[in-house]
C-alpha cells in the first residue's frame, strides 16, 4: 500500500499542518466569525424562488466539494462556474446530477474519492470533472455515477478514509476494500487495488466510523456499546493501515454505552442526548494542540453543560453541536476577526456557547479539509453555508444554498 496510508509520526504532523496551513491560508476562519457574540438571522432567498422547487436535502457532504441527497434519493452536486446563483444565496449553486438516482447515503473522503450508496445496497464510485480539466460550458453537471464496487451487497453504511473503505451489511458483518492512489496524478478517480474481503471477529455490527486522524475505527454494536481498532504507532509502522484493521482485534471502550449515533473525531451521542468524546486527538479544552497525536488515548468522557444533542460534528479547531430544539451550540478555538488570505487569523477560545441566529437545525457539518466551509440542514430540507466557497469569496454568516434542476 502507498506509504500515505501508514504514515510515520514526522509524517502524521506534515499532514496535520497540511490541513491546518492550507486550511488557513485558503480563509481558513471560516464560522470562526460566527463565533463571537451574534450571527445574522437567516434570512429567506429572493422571494421568486418557489419554496416547492426547493428539493428537501437529508445529507450533504463537503469534504473536497459538496454532494447532496434528497429525500427522494436524488444526488445533487456542485455546478461547474458557467452558471451564477440569485444574489443573497451562498456562490456554490447546487445542480441535480441525472445519474444519481436512488441514492441512500454518501461517503466522501480527503483525497476525493466519493461512493454512494443506493438504496438496493449496492455501492459505487462517484466520478467527477478532474480539477485540472477545462469544463465544457454548456454541461454543468460536476459528478456522475462511476462503477459498482463488486461483491458488497445488501449493504447499510459505507465510509472511506485514505486508501482503503469499509462496508457494513445488513447482517451486521464488516467488509473491508483497498484503493489505488491514482489521486496523486490529480485524477479524481479512483480504482479498486483489492476485493472486498470480509473482517474477522466483527458481528452485531450497527455503525462504523473511520477516524479523520487516520489510525482507528469505531464500531456500534447493536447492544449500545462502542468498539474500536486502534493502529497508531508513534515509531511508525512498515505495516498497512489495511492489514491493521483487516487483522487487529476490536477493543470494547469502556464508559460507552447505550450510544446511538456515532460521530467524527469520536465523538459518539448517547441515547439520553449527552455527548462523549475520546481518543489521541482529543483536545477540546484550552490551551491544547488538536493537531499532536497523544500516545495513550483519552478516555471516554462526557461533554459538559450539553445535552438533548441530535447531531455534532467538529474539526480541528472547535465542535457544533446541535440539539433537539433546533439550536446550534458551538464549543473550542474560533476566529475573532477575518484576515486577508494567506495571513494566519488569531484564533480565540470560547466556551460553550450559543450560536444566535441559527434556528430550526436538523443536522450540521464542518469540513475538515481545504477549503473551510461549514453548513446546516434545517429541518425543512434547506442547507444553509458560510465560510470559504469554490471561489474564493468568504461568507461570514449562513446564506440559502440553491438547488436547481
């Protein structure tokens, strides 16, 4: 497997600082200045946009670019820069992509490698127009539906990380595949290097979650109770990351249990509504790096003054959390005021706070690479963005994103 994949601990801190230093100088403030006091009420798009044109979202990711799902299974995807939007909503304009269709879930990972999967269980590769292509402007379709990954059927959640993926199915069982690393070549393709091959001693499986640290994976069992397979080594391993989670043995975490939803960077949400938090890159408190790797993990713990919390997502600097109300709350390092680009922005820490402005929340996500954007799903189906967009224009408070057929 390429050497990315098992990364040293010199390595492990050029790819954090990769992330943080490409984050910053690209605008990386982004909700930052959502951070302080107060953010601008959300306020309606141009009243000719007809609200019953407006596709009701359920899912969108960001990691490279967004990707959205209806609740009709509908894929929608970025459009290429031929087309503006109405003034008021957020630049990145979304467009339907014909051939997404019966679409459950998406996963998408830093490296631009997108699969989806469908509603019969089966799981594909999502192709998209490569960065370094000239698009053709009468086509503003930016993904397209690649090929099926073979063997994995009647399959329920699918994440990716790096260079390899993991599979759960309906039965509770784990599989595992590699990915060759044709993105090196700005190719944003990505071809199967192996087969799909079933992980031993996993059962009962709910939920899996890849860790964006790079060196564990999470697993739900149906019981509530919450395993994990840790591979980081701080001397560096000749050993794949692959192998290492095909092989090692899942270690139940201890203090986690009756959890419901698990969330990046460990964060996990408990039946009861509380939120716990866990592992080497733990450092939601002041005064701590989130970019050093900890040898000894962070137990489970709960996080303070929260709770009724249906979703979180976080990244490197701060965590969103929202609750069952709607409301959105916000906890770690945010950036007080907008730099110009390419200059470091000075972050302030803040405790748990209270986003103003934002209501009626469904889910939230915070993207952990490149460009920095953060967005919400209302729970009337509209997303909602701010921070940096495709290009280069900062938003410092939640616009409408648009969706046109």
């Amino acid at each position: 497997m390429n050497k990315k994949n098992s990364p040293t601990k010199g390595e492990m801190k050029t790819l954090k600082f990769h992330y943080w230093s490409k984050r910053i100088t690209q605008g990386a403030a982004l909700l930052s200045v959502l951070s302080l006091s107060s953010i601008a009420p959300l306020t309606a798009i141009a009243a000719d946009a007809s609200a019953k044109d407006q596709p009701k979202i359920v899912q969108l990711t960001q990691p490279r670019f967004p990707i959205a799902i209806d609740n009709q299974g509908n894929g929608w995807c970025l459009a290429l820069h031929a087309i503006s939007v109405k003034d008021g909503s957020f630049p990145n304009l979304m467009v339907k992509a014909p051939s997404l269709t019966n679409v459950k879930s998406i996963s998408q990972n830093e490296h631009g490698m997108i699969l989806v999967l469908k509603n019969d269980g089966t799981v594909w590769t999502v192709e998209r127009t490569a960065e370094n292509e000239q698009p053709d402007h009468k086509e503003h379709i930016s993904a397209t539906l690649g090929e099926q990954i073979p063997h994995l059927e009647n399959i329920v959640k699918v994440d990716t990380f790096g260079l390899f993926g993991l599979a759960l199915d309906k039965n509770g069982k784990v599989w595992i595949f590699e990915t060759a690393p044709s993105y090196v070549k700005n190719d944003p393709s990505i071809s199967l290097k192996t087969e799909p091959v079933l992980v031993e001693g996993l059962d009962h499986i709910k939920d899996l979650m890849i860790s964006n640290d790079y060196y564990d994976v999470t697993f739900l069992k149906e019981d509530g109770t919450v395993w994990n397979i840790d591979a980081y080594n701080p001397w560096g391993s000749k050993k794949p990351l692959y192998d290492s989670f095909r092989f090692n043995k899942p270690v139940q975490l201890e203090n986690l249990k009756d959890i419901v939803q698990l969330k990046n960077n460990h964060f996990a949400i408990k039946k009861d509504g509380t939120v716990w938090n866990w592992g080497r890159t733990t450092a939601f408190s002041e005064n701590q790096s989130f970019q050093e790797v900890a040898l000894t993990p962070a137990a489970p713990y709960q996080v303070d003054e929260i709770s009724d919390v249906v979703d979180v997502s976080s990244n490197f600097e701060h965590v969103l959390f929202v609750k069952k109300d709607g409301s959105v709350w916000g906890k770690g390092y945010f950036v007080e005021k907008w730099e110009a680009l390419g200059i470091e922005p000075q972050t302030v820490w803040k405790d748990l706070f209270k986003l103003d402005g934002i209501a009626d929340a469904a889910s939230v996500n915070i993207n952990n690479y490149y460009s920095p954007t953060e967005s919400i799903i209302k729970k009337d189906g509209t997303v909602w963005m701010w921070g940096l967009d495709n290009f280069s224009k900062f938003v410092d408070k939640p616009q409408q994103v648009e969706f046109r057929s």
